[in-house]
C-alpha cells in the first residue's frame, strides 16, 4: 500500500494509516461526546481517527471561539466519494454553530496538472464550489475562496513559506527537482490555508475534516503554528467511500466512469453503473444466494447505503441480516440505493441551483 | 570578482561583465540614436551595456507600443547610488513619453533576510518608493505595486511557475534546500514582475533599466517568454556608483555608514561623509599635488559629479583638467561636490513631500 499526499492506491487498511500517520483511532468515549443527531457514518462508526479532537470539543464546549476548516482540490468534478467529508463538516457547522473556512487550491492542481490552463482549473473549481456548497452550507458562516480569486491568500503563504524550507517541503510532499516552483511553494499555501481561520480571526481552535491520507501535509502545519502563537489544528478522518469495484474512489483513475458516480450523473447513469459495476457481496447465482446468504461487509451498495444513503437504522439492520440470511438479493440491494442515489442527486440538483444563484454570500474574492 | 545574484563585491571591471553575463557593449551609433537631452551619465558613457535596445528603440521609432520597468528590492533605505537606475527609467519615460512600470519586491525581502516581518519590509518598501518616485515620474504614466498589496500578481507569478522548474531556478539563483520555499518561488514572482507590462497591456516592447549583477534573472525571464506570446524584454545597463571608498556601493555592506550617502542623510553628514571618506585621486600633500597633479579617474568625488551631480558639460571638464594639473585640490572639489548633493537631496526631501501627498495616484493595490 504505498500512500503519499499525490496518491492513494489499493486497498485501505485504516488501523494501518493510524498506525502508519500516528494518529489517534476514535474512541467510544469521545464520539459519545459529539453532540447529536449524528450524521448515518459516524453514527456506524465511520469516523475512525482524530487528532486533538477532544481539544476542540472542550473549547466547544466551554464556549470558546471554534471554527471548522476543510478544502478541496479542484482535480475534476466531484463524485459521492467526496460526500462524506463535507457532511462531516456541515454537521460540524450545524451542531456547534460555528463558521467554516473552505479554501479551494486551483493553483494547486493548475501546478501539478500538465496542460491546463488557470481558465481551465477556475471552471472545475467553479462546479466543485457549487456542489460543496449545495450540501447546505449555512451561507451565513461560510467562507469559501480560490487562491487565484482571494490573492490576498498569498501574504499569509508566504508569512508561513518564510518558516519552511525545501528540505521539510520535500520530506512531505516528495518534491523533484524537475518539478515548476509552484510545487515548491505550494505547500506553504496549503499550510497557510489550514491556519487561515487562525490568521483571519486569531488564535482559536480549527477542526480540519479531511482525508487521512492529506495527513502529512496536516502534520507539516502543526509543526508550524508556533510560530505564529497559533493553536494547532485539530483533525478528523473519516473512512473512504469505496469504489464501484471497491477501492477507494478516485477521480482522476482511468477506469473512474466505471467505477466513480458522479454527483452529477443522471438517473440513467446511475442506475447502469450500480447495476453493473458495484462490486457485489452476493452469491454467484440466486440459488446459492438464497441458500448461504450474501456478505454485505463488502458489498459496495451496501456500504454506499450504510455510509451515506440510508437514513433508517432499523431498516439498515434489517437489510442486513436479510442480505446476510440470502432473503434480500443483489439486485433487489442495487434497485434500493439507486433509487435512494438519484433521489439525493435530484435534491442536489435543485440546491445547486439555489447555491448558484447566491454565490456571493460565500464567496471570499479579492 | 564574485558576482551572483544576490551579492557584488570588489571592483568592477565593466567589459569582463558584458563578456560573463553575454549581454551587448554600447556603441556609438546605438546611443546616438536615443532622444536629446540625455543624462549626464548617458552623455558621459555610463550606459554601458543593453540587450535588444535596438529593438526597443526600433519600435519607438515606428510608433509601437513600448513601455519600461524597473523594480526595487526593498532591502533598505536608498542611496545614491540607486539614482542613476531611476534616471534612467525617467529619462526613458520623459523622452518617450512611456509608462513606467515599477514593481517593488516585499515578499523577496521578506524571504531572504532573517527575522525580518513583513511589517518590517512594508515600512522600508513604503519608503524607498517615496524615493523612488520623488526623482520625477510621471503621476499619470508610472504605476507601482508591492507584492504583498498587490497580490494579484500571485496569479501571474503561478502561470509564470508553471513553466519553471526548481532545477531552472536554483541554476540561476543558487537555491539550496535549507532555504525556505518562498525562495524557490520567488524567481517566478519576478519573472511575472518582467512580465507584467505585457500581462497588463499583451505583447509590446519592454525596455528593462537594471544593475548587470541582475541580468541572470533577466535571462531566464527571457528564456521563457516565448510561453506567453510576449516579447523578450530588453535591457539596458548603468554602471554602478562607486562607494565613498571606491568599490561598489552597498547598502548592506557592514560599513554602510562610512561608505554610502543615503538619500536620507542630512547637510551634516554629507559633509562629514565626503570628507572623511570619499576615496581620493590627490595627492598625499597640498605641495605635491599642485606640483603633480591628482587622479580624477580614480577620485569618488569626481566620479559623483561626473556621473550624476555635474549637468555642465564644460565646468566638468575644466574641474578635470586642473584637477590633473593640480590646481584643483581635494578638499576644494570636495566642498563643491557637497554643496551639489545636498543642493540635490534638499530638492529630494521637498519633492518626497509631494509624491507623498500623492502616492496613491501611482500604486497598485488590491
């Protein structure tokens, strides 16, 4: 399993990346501390690490000033796997009423992608902000701003690019010497953007939901905040929504249209890729389903509805023991989480279009 | 003879430069092209060196859109030294009746010098461009930016760093890997600073007035304009004015204050500095000098007025020639000199006043 900050390959071994990222596996104790209602994937335990977390929440809870961070790197539009991460935040900004910060890195991907121009990256940046944002965003306490659209972003990197060298660039990022500059300051922006809530309101308390496997570059900012008195950010992962095939979802993967559902694919296209291609924890034929039961810990539909769709527990659990018993078949599974899939895009659908129409009450532009 | 970027030391021999950076001598025929009245130094063979002048000066001549830059490293307060760069920029705008572009490098500053705050460089980028302007430019043709208060330049600096490896940078300013990545970046920062008249106006002649220690930056800002569409900026270069004790003058050399004439230094100073300091051709006693005469090729005084102070081409050359009779002594052109400088910055100070009531008609700012 090789995870650097560029790529994520294979599958995922969590209690592994704890290991491996040295952060802390959630426990009882501090999940029963979040205020409810949870959202379904924390609630079935989907939020396997932390760092600080319990910091964060005593600041909460002892009314000091809190705020969340989380951001996006605008590589390509955006697919279900990414839901998760932006719940986690919403549910942050909802439970606890504090604002969220997100930074969208187009210089980042405009850096690292060969061949696009910043036109190019602005537009995906464009739709991703939209479908982020259509999750429900309190647009009262949302700040979202593109590097190349808030310049005023670029005093803060460089304040923190003054504290890093290439050498710890390099040991996070895995810079090469044929690699553009932009590589190499890019990491001091992305620092700048994890201490921006700190920069723009003081020293506080920032809870950072995001992929354990940015994790290194989390690590690199918190070796930094001393510098500016600042607190070091708090962290949360949460697990990967697997791929149809399931692997971790990845958009940038060749085979992603056969293995990725878009957040905008139709009904159409939705149906036939789960249908075809979500990876099933059933039997080989109907007899043998009905007489040994199916495997719904690796069945991708049914994770898909454990960890995101499915809002019922009691019809969670009933689905799987009796996809488990061999009376609930694949098929029946896949027609349930489409039908739950396209009526959660059709939703998204709509609020994206009251999010566009509103645009500037959250966005951060110079 | 050490010269790289971001040092000069020793004495400098003027036709070796041309042949190590590879950049054109001045001929006759090329300065007698260029408009009347010239500077004192211009007239005096003090613009010694260009790129592509011609060129320039070809479109000029045909009517094309042409303009200048010439920045600032605002790593201290200025000096006179620093007035024949800006004269030479304003002579180009008066007698083209060009813009001016002057982009003043905070972040650069900001990156290299230890312990240093922002706030810190702002205040002495603040003050050199008061210097800068209060030479004369034109409020209605002469824009000027800070990077850290126009940061919109981060966008051109990031399409500039996408066409510039950290091996084509470190190649040309020396990067080592315990420098912090501001440094890395800063070399596509100003090469967007080169840049930027045809970011802001397309493609067009720039004509680039800078000390020759530079011009590596230059040329590799040259080597990658061809990206863009834009032409290669052209460049002319002064000498440099020599120290009060002859070599180059240095604002950050440690005996600064024994060496240098600060634009800022009162009638006191100058006169104590000048006479003190300024590095003779005379002789060792009044008797010997009026019997053998001095050294005016040798005397700082004399280079002063020469290449800056002395507009009467007549007066020079009769100081010349009893100077090397020796009917002229030391102290005698000494006081003269002092009387011009401080006739000189007594203009300065008045005129800084003036551009300072009027400063935001000249800057770029967010």
């Amino acid at each position: 399993m090789a995870v650097t900050a560029w790529e994520v390959e294979g599958d995922i071994d969590y209690a592994k990346m704890i290991k491996q990222f040295g952060t802390q596996p959630m426990t009882e104790s501090l999940a029963g501390r979040l205020k409810k209602p949870l959202p379904n994937f924390i609630r079935r335990g989907a939020l396997f690490s932390h760092r600080d977390l319990d910091k964060w929440l005593a600041a909460a809870e002892s009314g000091k000033k809190i705020t969340i961070l989380t951001g996006r790197g605008p590589s390509n539009k955006m697919h279900i796997g990414h839901l998760l991460l932006y719940e986690l935040a919403k549910y942050f900004q909802d439970a606890y009423g504090c604002r969220v910060y997100i930074p969208v890195s187009d210089d980042e991907k405009f850096f690292v992608k060969e061949g696009l121009s910043v036109e190019d990256v602005e537009k995906v940046a464009h739709d991703n902000i939209i479908d982020i944002l259509a999750m429900g965003f309190d647009p009262k306490n949302t700040l979202v701003f593109m590097d190349f659209k808030y310049t005023k972003i670029y005093r803060h990197a460089a304040e923190v690019a003054k504290h890093m060298t290439y050498s710890m660039a390099k040991a996070t990022f895995g810079l090469k010497p044929e690699q553009n500059v932009g590589w190499s300051f890019y990491p001091a922006m992305q620092s700048a953007h994890v201490m921006f809530p700190q920069f723009m309101e003081g020293a506080h308390n920032v809870l950072v939901p995001i992929g354990i496997d940015q994790d290194p570059f989390l690590r690199l900012t918190r070796d930094l905040t001393d510098r500016f008195k600042f607190i070091k950010p708090s962290t949360v992962y949460p697990i990967f929504l697997p791929s149809l095939s399931g692997s971790k979802m990845s958009s940038s993967a060749k085979d992603s249209d056969t293995t990725v559902i878009w957040l905008a694919d139709d009904e159409k296209a939705v149906s036939q890729k789960i249908r075809k291609y979500a990876f099933s924890g059933g039997r080989a034929s109907i007899e043998e389903h009905r007489k040994m039961g199916g495997n719904p810990d690796i069945d991708v539909s049914f994770q898909y509805l454990k960890y995101f769709f499915e809002d019922d527990d009691k019809k969670l659990k009933g689905m799987e023991e009796s996809y488990k018993s061999g009376s609930l078949l694949t098929g029946e599974l896949k027609e349930y989480l489409i039908a739950k899939i396209n009526s959660y895009l059709k939703g998204h659908a709509k609020r994206r279009q009251d999010v566009e129409r509103n645009l500037d009450k959250y966005m951060l532009e110079d």
